[in-house]
C-alpha cells in the first residue's frame, strides 16, 4: 500500500476551508492511515490564495487549476469551487489519471453530470464526492441497523431538508436566485442532500414525481431595495419517490423555513420497527423496535460513542460529541483508504449521478409517470 | 337563550363513551352554558345499550334510532355509529328539525357526504362534526398566531398523523382493510385529521395530488393464519395541497409507522415566523418568531395554561395538563353555546364536506390537476 | 360489598372543584365500581356554596361543616379547606365513624398531623390524602418497573419540584408568606410532593439534612407597592435524604423558577438502569436499561396508554393522553376500592405523617444529624 | 507581539491526544493566532512517544519532563499527566519562567494545589487550568445573558454532572477507588467541573456543605471477580453552596447513572428569566425572560451558530454544531491570547484554586458551618 498522497485543492471558500482543516487533522486522527500531504492549493486571487496556503499549511500556491492537473506529483485533486465549473476540472483531472475528490453536487445540469461519471466510468483514478453528511456515525449507525434487520425490511421514507437562509423576504436577489447560475434552488443545494441520505439508506430510487414552489417570487435587488429582480428557482420542493424493490418515500426541502438551520432529518418506518434521525442533533438516533412488552414500548435515543466507529478515533467517551467539521475529516478518510486500497469510495461520481438524476426528473418529469 | 338542551346519543362504542363523558361534565366544568339532559341512548344491542345508559346516567334507551329522530323531547341528535350508517341518520334528523352532531368522517362516500351537506343547508339544526382535535388550546393559540400576524403570511404547511395500529403484517384483515366497509384505509381514518386541521389553520384546499400506498397488500385472516386476504385501501398516503390564496401543503399520513401512537404533528412556515406541534404533547405549542437579537433567536415551547382559553375552566394552573377526554368536552362547550346563540359551529357539515371532497380528489384524481 | 357510598365536600375552592368534577365521572370511568353520590356540600359563603352544590349536582348544601360529620347518611367526608382546618374537621369525622379524604398537606404542623394520624389509628374509616400526582400511570408504571426489578436495586432519587407562582419578586406579599397561616413556604406546598412520590418509589426517608432560602426577603405591601413586608418562609428548599435500606437523594423546590410551571421531574439510578420522569409530560417515561448492545443503548421514552391501567378506563388508545383532571378521578376510584373492600388507601393519614416528619426535621434540624 | 510560542506536552494519553489535536488546528482555525509550534512531546515511554510524536507532528521528544521544563526553547509546558504528577512539573516550569497549561484538576490534594498557586503568583509566566467544557459558545453565551441582565439577578443554580462508567457493580477496582491515588472519587473526577462552571456563572462559592456517598462499597478484584476490594472514594455527591453575594446553589454529581454519558447539566434561576443547558446538546441553550405576553411565554431553545462567537471560526452557518475536540481548539486560542496579550488566562491557577478549595470543604467539613 503506498504510504503517501499528495492533494491539490482547488478553491478556497467556505468549504474549501473544511476540506483544509480535514487535511490537517486526519493523519492524527487515524494514524494508521497513509499520509495526507497538502501540497497544493488554487484559487484565481492570489492574496487570498497565498493567505489560505499560509494558514492551512500548503506547500504550494498556484492561481491556475491547470497545474495541479498535470502535476505529476498530485495524486489526489479536490474540487471545492463554484459548482458549474465542477465538470471540466473533474473530467480534465480524471483523464490525467487523478483521483477526485469533488464537491457536492457533482455539477449544474444533468449533462454535465453525466460526462462526469462517464470520464470516471473510463478513469483509473478513484472519486469521491463530498456528501460528508453520510459520514456521521449515527447515519452509520442507521444503516446497519437496517442491514441487519432491526427494524425489518424498510418501507417507508420520510425526510426533510430545511433551513432559513432565504426566509426573509427582504433578503435581496443573488446568483442563487438565478437559473443559470444556481440550477435549481432548494431541490440543488438542500434536497441534494436529502436524495444521497434516502439512497444511502433505502437504495435506489426508481419513482419521481415532484413539486416546486417559489414562494417568494421576486426579492428585492440588492443595490436598490425599491426595486425587485424575479426568482428563477425553487424556495420549497417536495418529491414523492419509490425505491428499488418497491418502498416508497417522501422528500421535502426549503430554504424558508424560519427556525430551521440544519435540519436534515428523517424517519424510516420498517416492518418491524422505526428509525428517527435530526442532523440539528447529529449524535443522536432513535430506533423503536417491535415491542416484546407492552408497557416499556418506545423510542430509545442513543448516543454516539465509541461503539459507533469511528467516532472512539475523535473521543473515547460517548456524549462528548461530534461536531460538523469532524464529519469532513472521516470523509477525507474514507478517500484516502479507499484510493489506497484501490476500492470505490462511497459516494463516487456513479452515485452522485443518481442524486442528479432524481433532480433532473423533479424539473423536466416525463410524461406518463 | 334556551337554558335546556336535551341530547340523544346513538351509538355506544368507543367514540360514544367519549361523547357520554363529555356530556357528563360539559355543565360541571362550564357553569354558564345552558344545561345539556344525557336524556336517551340507542343501540341495537339491547344489554349493552342499557348498560351504558346506567354507567353514563341517561334516562332513557332505546333499539331503534329513529325513536331518537322522532322524539319532539330530543333538541340534538349525536351519532357515532358506524360511518355508513351517518348519511340517514342525520338527513333524517335535520328533516326532523334536530341539531345533528355527528362523529368524523361525515360518510363513506363523497355523494353521501354532499347529500348530508345539502341536507343542513335546508335545514334550521346546527351540525357540528366531531374532529375534536381541533378543540385543542394549543390549536387555537396557532390559529390565533397566525391571526394576529406573529409569522406572517402562512406560505407552507407540512402535517403528519401517524400510528401504528397496522404496523404489524401479521395483524389480522379486517373490516378496516375492506374498501366498501371502511372506504379509504388511512386516508379516510388518519388523513382526515390532518385535512381538516390544515383547513382550520391555513383556509380551504383548492388543489389537490395525491398517491396511496398499500405497504402490506395482504394479510392472514383472523380464523386462519395461514389463509391471507387483499388489502383494498391505502397503508400510507402522501398528499401535496395548494391551500386558497396561494400557499402550499405536504400532507402524509400512516398506520403502519411503529411507534407512533397519536403523532398529529405540523409545521407551518410563515413569512416571518414558524409554529410546530406535535398531538403526543398536546399542551405544548412551539414558535420561531423573526429575531430581534440574532444571538438570542429559537423555538420557544409554550406550556398551555389559563391563558389559552378554555384551558382555565378546567384547571387553573398552567402545565397541569388537558387530557384526550376534556377536548370532548370542549366541543361538546361548542355546540351547546352555537345552538344556544343560532350561531354556526365549526366544524358543521359544510366544513366537513370540504374534508371528503380533498379525499375523493386523492382517490379519483381528475385528468389535468 | 357495599353499592353506594355518600361523600360530603368541604371546601369549594380550586381544589374543592376537581373533587367535584371527579365525583362526577368517577362512576362512569369505572363503572364496576359501587356508586358514589355527591350529596352534601359545605362552604361558609352561602352564595358560594349554592352555586357550587348547582354546579357540580350536589343534592344538599349546609354552611356549617359539623352538619356533615355527624350526618349519619354521609359515609365519606371530603376536606379540601385551607390546610389549618383539616385536623379538627379530620378528627371529628373520623370519631363520627366516617372515612376521610383529605388534602394535602395533611396539617399545618407536625403536632396537628400527628394527632391525626393518632385519630386514624384509633378509627373504623380508611383515610386517604390527596397526593393525587401518584395516581398518574406512569408513576404507577415507575413503581412497577421498580419492584419487578428491571433497574435493580435503586441506588439514588434526585427529584425537583420547581413552578414560578412566586418568581416575580413584585408579586405582593400573601398569606402564603406568613409562618402562621401558611408554615412552611415552598417546603410545604411544593416539596410535599416531591417528597410523598419519592417515599412511594424508594420507601421511607430515615434520614434528613436540609437547606431553606428566602430569595426574596421582603415583598411589596399588595394595597401599597411602595411598603415592603418581610417574608416568613422559604422560597427554595434543598433536602438530602437517606432512605431505608440505604438509598441516597436529593430534593430540590423552588417557587421562584422562573419557565417552570408543574416541573415534578425525577430521576432514579438503580443498579441495572435508570428512570426518568417530568410532570409537565405526564404521559410519559423514560427508562434506560442495562445495554445488551452496546451501540443501540439508551433512554427509551415511554407513551402511556391501556397496557398501562388503569389509563384504558379512559381512553382506548396510546398517546391520547390523560389530563389532570383524569388523575383525580383515579384517587377517588382507589378510595371507593379502598373503602369498598376495607383495604387501606394509599396514602393514609399514616403515610402522609411521614411527609410532615420529613418537613418537621428540615424545619427543627435535631442536633448530631 | 510575539509571533510564535513553542510548546512541549507531557504526557500522552487520552486528554494528551486532545491537546495535540487542538494544536495541530488552532492556526488554521484561527489565523490572527500567534504561530503554536508543537515542538516536543514527553512520555516515559519512548516507544508510545515516539509514535506520538510522528502521529501528531512534534519536532522532538524526550523520556524525561526536566528536558521540556528545562529548554530555552519552550515557551510553554502544558501538562497531561495522571494528577498526582502535575504539582512538580507546574511548579518547577513556572520557576523556569515558562507559561503552564495544566490539566484538571490542579492536583490531588488541597496542599499542593496551595503550593501551585502559589508558584504561579510568583512567577511571570501565564497558567491556564484545563477546564475546557468552559470553552463552549454556548457558556459563554449563557455569561453573556447573565451579565447583560437578561435574566435579571441570577438567584439559584441547580447542576448535575453525571455519567455511568462505574455504574455497573461488576465494574473491577481500579485506582480510582483508591484515596491515595484518585483523591476523591465523583467529587473529583466529575464535580469539578461542575464547581467550575457554576463559579464561572455564578461568581466565587464562599459556603460549602457537602454529602458523600458511596453506593458500590465493594468491587471486585479485575483478576479474581470472587475477591472483593474496599472503595476508598464517593461514588455520588451532594453539595450545597452559597455564592458570593448570597445566591444558592446544589451541585450533584455521580459516575454510577446508567444512561449519562457527559450531562453536565444546570438551570440558572434568575430575578427575570431562566437559563438551561445540557452538555449532551452542547450546542443548545435555553432561556426563559419575565414574558411580555402571557400567552406566548416558553422556553426558547437557541441552537449555538456564527452568532455565539469563536463558533464562526469553525463552521459558517448554525446548526453545524461544534463537537468536544473543538472545545479544545478554543482553549489553547484562549490560551495562546492570554500569553500574546499578557493577559491573566482564564481560569488560571488561582481560578482553580478555589474548585479545590470547594472539594476540602466538602471532604473536610468544618465545624460550624
């Protein structure tokens, strides 16, 4: 097994900045793992380029994303830019024989998703897109519970995805409010990740139908509050959706839905038995399984801990805690193990593609279904 | 104002216990309401019938429910019968110039339901329809949030009711799944809940699309295990509202999810704010109302108390708790006080119509909605 | 055994109206039950009292309650005065031969309650005090849980009782202020509970350290806010118990908690598991047991409902919740089933002597202990 | 200022990998920071260290403390070592002009924590003790509320710290049952932190009456489970306190409450409002404020965001949720300012000092109080 990998990370925003601290942290926090090297960084501003490699602690600066592509000593290229230029880095780094590690979602049209994980069908190189949510051990923990029959077979599916960002009003128009910019609105940016968590859990799905509401159909422009600009995409989205082998679902996701922050949550009711989950609460999951004694039935809340791995890697006591920036160093773990033990990592491009596909089929459904 | 009201109830089951109870303490508990005589009880079953009328204290029983219609004594006719058995009844009570209260859901079928409805148009009763739930402080303390602007315009309403009284597949076929007897499965029994309080809190429903799911499609019969029978109506259903004026719903209901024993829960996301319940903790109301100090902003849990009237008659202290059986007696408040004052009560057979006709647009949906 | 049983009712308070309404529907809740009449009602305000015995449908009302003790027709006699009036009505309607139910707390001081207790001893009538919070089914369910072993030997009671009647420090003086007609402050009117449901739970308190503050010592004049009056009694009391057989705990009230409403909240740690309990969600509990696996542990949250008795005399399904009110009907029941059968109630007169021990020995610490 | 600090860990344990942890992230969370360099680690065994070392990127390592204490390069020995080692190396490092990171406690016994702080008057070097649970946006906030008046004086606080890792009797003897080695058991290991926090909250505890109590006399010897060993420290305990400026308080702590994992938990009763918290939420604060409506009054739930400074530092939306490592990250930011600004860290020796001195109180009664 080789022992050390080089990455390059291309973008340095907001969760460029998660990826950077991942990278810093993941060695300690599994030492048995090969070495992580940040070697490179890019962004198209060099100060702030430069300042980001000094804190983070790259090697190497560039403003042109080229040159970590053809750098022969890159073994790993992260994308965390702006979503629509996903695929021609993706696709160009794949072909130089790159892993990649790829910010979700995978891309902004259907299209370029799927010469995304066409490129990668025809790669030798590894992908990974950053769904780090999945990574959290009490979702882990949901899905073995599931694979082990606690709850029976799984039938039904219900999830939201919500948050306040755009609640206001008054919050003025910006490039999320536009079609060609953003994609869709919160059926890209919320029910994204709604759609990979229903699929890491229930399988496929193979039933769409959806519904889109822009409740607020003009937002003030920012420069002139008198005047207002239309909203091109959705505030709330609701799918109704089957999955392979027949179980059904319902997912539900708005970005105006005051109060809420990170409120992914689901529940899963199976044969035998109930799943709960609240990401607002991500050390947390509740099962109810089929009662022995009727008068001590109901939800058991558990805590993540060291039974949960990896968490006991982080801290060993249970209820301690983790937090969402330790979720983004188990997914550069699970990168990095599976580069090196040449297995697909979960979820590859293949995967995110069937994210993008639920997508696709919620804003152009076709006819009969 | 009449200062008697003499009632007659026909039916003896469990909703029927509830109704008697009520009857019981409705003068107790509300001193300034005209008196309300538990004057005759019907059931076919003589025994039980008689029973009943000695443990509730009614004077007099009866085998024949139109002695009740027919009776010039009888001010309000109340039915909880059967559901196929509400359509003559109450036509026939109205004609008799009675008051009819009848238990949801108004009929089995939507001609049925219009014929009750056209029926208390000609008639001088008042009708009132036993969706008791709405009686609830809580839900007036959301309604009149929502009045008074505290979240703004109302855009989304998302509402659950879910339990688990078919969870197990090897619960027994039964009148329940047979779609002549029971009509729709969960939507006619747990759905309608949720309809009618998505309308009392959110205006009529003027758009409708739904999908049912038979999870368990068959089950043993009761006599004989290993012999199963078809499932002829729906396990779960999943109902996407457009409500008048433009806001939309998300209506999904269960009785197969484990667990889940009464949970008629919501949330309705405002322009300025959101409000959350949940029936399994019924004396709690929760709002987000838009911050004033971004440090400070979160749900906050109400406790009903004596300010959420009529809470007060019953207790005097706040978190002492309202249970299932005074939300009888509320109602039962509510039909005497729109009688006594010629006043509609809420839900009448107008409004409950509006509840079947959502139904039958879920089950026959029409080409282009 | 004996069919009909007449209760007289002293007292036309708060309090003196739930017993009221239970009277009402004690009979129709349980309806094997012998008969209960409400027959007599006592209060000094005529007025009052004739609206009352309307009200509530007693058949006689008197002004004085000595007609009530030596009616010969009247078997129960029903004390809901202010606490300084119970022993001498108590004891003259015990040595009249009458059973007695009466409020908590049993008296004012711990010689009044002695003498009482004495009283009892000495009498045919069973006697039971209004601690009604123990006839909750979830409590009952605690209990149970706990003899039958399931969190071991307990170990350790840490209970609070904690409302805010009295958190404004503006709210004026009262008699609830003054030694002399209220004794004890929150001791007495709110620790009382606390430290009868923890005696029903873990068995007698054998020893007592106890801690009493007065938060606000001095109280606005009610007729003139610019005079202040010193307050006599304690706002929050801290209570370290010893328990029989050597079980630890903590008793902690207050009236000054400022959110807090019926917070009767405790939690036992038993050898094997733990249990969890919170008045203002009276249907519920929660137990955590002794993990068979080690990633599935927790607290399991309990719904009550008719597998947990006698909750299904009320309601046929779980999770519709019982009521305050319900709880009261439960107390009469068990003193009908008590008289009836010629069992003790629970609690007596004896076992609520030994609340007021536990309050006497915080109140007159003995020396060396 | 200065820019760069050189630190040099003794002691590799568990909390030992927390801290290398926090010093691998602490530039890059927080780049205005100083330059930490992570330059030598300490461990008596050179093979353990040694891969200490590699695994978390220190520069050198020694088998031998006097090596850190003693190098002019070092600007800071941080201590995480078992307790009864601290007082030497705290000492001897504060004589070399070093600054001092200690983990809690201070130390096992009164005299030696005298003997630490005052070592620290003395010396020019900053200390800083680590309670990090302090570090929490979430306290911080709760400070902030109560400085800010929100919750007016703040009158009574009432804390739990519990967990159950000694909850199960079969659990073996260990050094922590022996007085020698451990000190006190709960009260040392769990209930300083709770001291802390309510001192951080609260101001200085001047009255202290405490109860101790051993629930488990007896374990078993690890290698022989039918030999029994003597438990030489408390296993729960009681304390009462008085705050400077006469606020109340109740601190409990036990290791034998099956379920608990981290709670430490407390509610802050004040002259106007109420706070809670629950570390097993770490990032939720509750506050109840003297309502303006009566109606609307409730607990509001805050979820801990960008809002509560340093949160934003990590994640940049609420919601995300810090977890324990970055608790630490704070503290050593927290700590590396004091030392840059020459600013007396919080709590330094002196601040601990007073958590010991609670614990003698508690251990050593004196007569009279």
């Amino acid at each position: 097994m080789k022992q050390k990998f080089r990455i390059a990370l291309i973008g340095t925003g907001y969760i460029g900045k998660t990826h950077a601290l991942a990278y810093r942290s993941v060695n300690a926090v599994f030492p048995d793992l090969p070495e992580l090297v940040a070697d490179l960084v890019v962004d198209i501003d060099e100060t702030a380029g430069r300042a980001f490699a000094a804190q983070f602690g790259f090697a190497r600066f560039s403003t042109d994303w080229h040159d970590a592509v053809s750098d022969p000593e890159i073994d790993i290229i992260a994308i965390a830019t702006p979503n629509h230029l996903h695929k021609d880095m993706a696709i160009e780094a794949l072909r130089a024989g790159k892993h990649v590690y790829c910010e979700k979602p995978l891309a902004v049209t259907i299209e370029d998703s799927e010469a995304m994980a066409e490129a990668a069908r025809n790669a030798s190189g590894q992908t990974l897109v950053g769904y780090n949510y999945l990574c959290n051990p009490a979702l882990q923990l949901a899905r073995k519970m599931i694979e082990s029959g606690r709850i029976g077979r799984p039938l039904f599916f219900r999830g939201v995805n919500d948050e306040d960002y755009m609640a206001d009003p008054k919050t003025p128009h910006s490039w999320r409010c536009e079609r060609a910019k953003a994609g869709a609105g919160t059926l890209g940016d919320l029910a994204t990740h709604l759609i990979s968590l229903s699929q890491f859990l229930m399988g496929d799905i193979v039933g769409v139908a959806g519904r889109t509401y822009t409740a607020h159909a003009k937002r003030p422009v920012a420069s002139d509050q008198a005047a207002y600009r239309t909203v091109e995409n959705d505030d709330v989205v609701s799918v109704l959706v089957e999955f392979e082998g027949g179980a059904r679902g319902e997912l539900s996701s708005s970005r105006i839905a005051w109060g809420r922050k990170n409120r992914l949550a689901f529940e899963i009711h199976g044969e035998k038995g109930t799943i709960l989950f609240d990401q607002e609460r991500l050390n947390e999951l509740e099962i109810f399984e089929t009662p022995e004694d009727a008068d001590a039935q109901g939800f058991r809340k558990i805590l993540i801990g060291p039974a949960h791995p990896p968490y006991g890697a982080f801290v060993q006591s249970t209820g301690h805690q983790l937090g969402f920036n330790d979720l983004k160093v188990i997914e550069v773990k699970n990168l990095i193990e599976g580069i090196a033990n040449g297995s697909p990592c979960y979820p590859s491009f293949e995967d995110a593609l069937k994210v993008e596909q639920v997508i696709d089929r919620v804003l152009n459904p076709q006819p009969g279904t």
